[in-house]
C-alpha cells in the first residue's frame, strides 16, 4: 500500500506542472502573502490619515479573514475538486483493479489536503509580517485544526456534487460560510457568539483570535477538535452509505 501512495503523490506532483489551477493554488500563498505584507500597512496609513481609525490592533483579524479562512476553503475545494475531477475522467478505475482500498486513497486525500492547508497557514501567516512571534507557537495546532476544516469542506463538496460543475458551484456556496460567518461574533455585540460554532472553520477562528487577545484559546482548539471528528465522522458515514464517494465508473 505504501507503494500505491507514493505513486499517487508522484502522480499528483507531475499533474501539478499541467493543471492550471493546482499551479494557481501553489503560488496563491506568494499572492496572498503580498497583498497581506504590502497592502496592510498602506491601507493602515491611509485609515490614520484620512479617518483617524488604528487598524494595528486588528491585525489578527486581517489575518484570520485573508490568510487563515481563505486556507480552509482553498484547500479544501481544490482537494474535493480533483477527486471529482479523477472520477470524471475514470481515472479512479485503476484503484477499482488495485489492492489499494477506496478508504486508503480517500483517507491520503483527507491527509494531504489536511497537511497543505496547514503549512499554508504556518507559511502566509508568519511571512506576513503581522504576525507577533509570541502567536507563533499557539498557531501550530490551530493550523491543524484549519486544516480539519478544510477536510470538512472537501467532505462536504463529495456529499453533494456528483461531478466537477457541481462542484464549483458547492464551493461557491460554501465560501461566505467558511470564510465569512466566523468573523461575525468579532462586530456583533452577542451572548450567542457560539451558535457561529455550527460553522467549523469558527473554531480556529477563535482560538488564533483569543490567543492574540492573550486570553485562553485552548478550550477552542479542543472542541473544535471534538466537533471537527465528530463532522468528519459523520460526513464520511454519509458518504458511504448515500453511495457519493467517489466510485469508479461502470
């Protein structure tokens, strides 16, 4: 089986140098990385001036809105998209002949795609400059649970599409939930901040938020680890049985 895996990431290596929009996902962290650095302080300069409004101490805002969000959803469309993508094209027929299961090569998509967002994370957010190194530390396991996040999303975008165009048009829904909502307790003056925790990637959201506030984020990365098993579980479950995992065509 280890050999079945290593073939597959080769195979994914080699794809990524013909597929335009995994080689626009690879260099989306050097894009999101300048607007983050060079816009911020232009756009902080020009609210001081103009408004008198101190952007500084929302910082860890712009980075959760433009770095850590945008990671989840990223990651986890383009990962969902390229299952869909194989089983369009009957490339997974090859697995149907193989004596690699269904589940291991679903479980290295889940892992791969957990793995990338989470090093994106680590990457855009500590070249970004805003970042205070005292955050560094703290921010490891909330790149992982992002990354948990964006196997939701992947999970999700397989439950409902049965094809690439379906697809597209998942991710399109998903993204004001995955990279909008979370963000909302921060401008709502609300004891009901938690009912946003049906939206996954709010857990990591709010664990960076309250570890730069230098408060306790740790019971935020816990039951966002909770609910993210608990969601994974569910939406692999559903999958098996709905028959929407990805199967090879007859």
């Amino acid at each position: 089986m280890p050999g079945f895996l290593t073939a597959l990431a080769r195979n994914d290596m080699r794809g990524a140098r013909r597929d335009l929009l995994v080689s626009g996902v690879l260099l989306a962290p050097l894009v999101w990385i300048a607007a983050v650095r060079f816009g911020t302080p232009l756009v902080t300069r020009f609210l001081a001036e103009r408004y008198r409004f101190d952007l500084v101490p929302h910082y860890p805002l712009v980075l959760v809105g433009f770095l850590l969000l945008t990671s989840a959803i990223v990651i986890g469309a383009v990962v969902g998209l390229l299952v869909l993508e194989e089983r369009d094209a009957g490339t997974l027929i090859a697995l149907q002949v193989s004596p690699l299961p269904m589940r291991a090569y679903l479980g290295y998509r889940g892992l791969l795609g957990v793995t990338v967002t989470a090093v994106y994370v680590l990457a855009t957010m500590s070249a970004s400059d805003l970042l205070p190194w005292r955050l560094l530390l703290p921010l490891v396991p909330i790149a992982l649970l992002t990354g948990c996040s964006a196997l939701v999303v992947t999970l999700v975008i397989l439950l409902l599409a049965k094809n690439k165009v379906e697809g597209i048009a998942v991710v399109r829904a998903l993204g004001i939930v995955v990279a909008g909502l979370p963000l909302l307790p921060t401008f709502l003056d609300t004891d009901w901040d938690l009912a946003f925790g049906l939206v996954p990637s709010y857990w990591p959201a709010q664990a960076f938020l309250t570890a730069a506030g230098g408060g306790a984020w740790w019971p935020y990365l816990v039951a966002g680890l909770a609910y993210h098993g608990l969601l994974i579980a569910l939406l692999y479950r559903g999958l098996i049985r709905g028959g929407s995992a990805p199967r090879p065509e007859a």
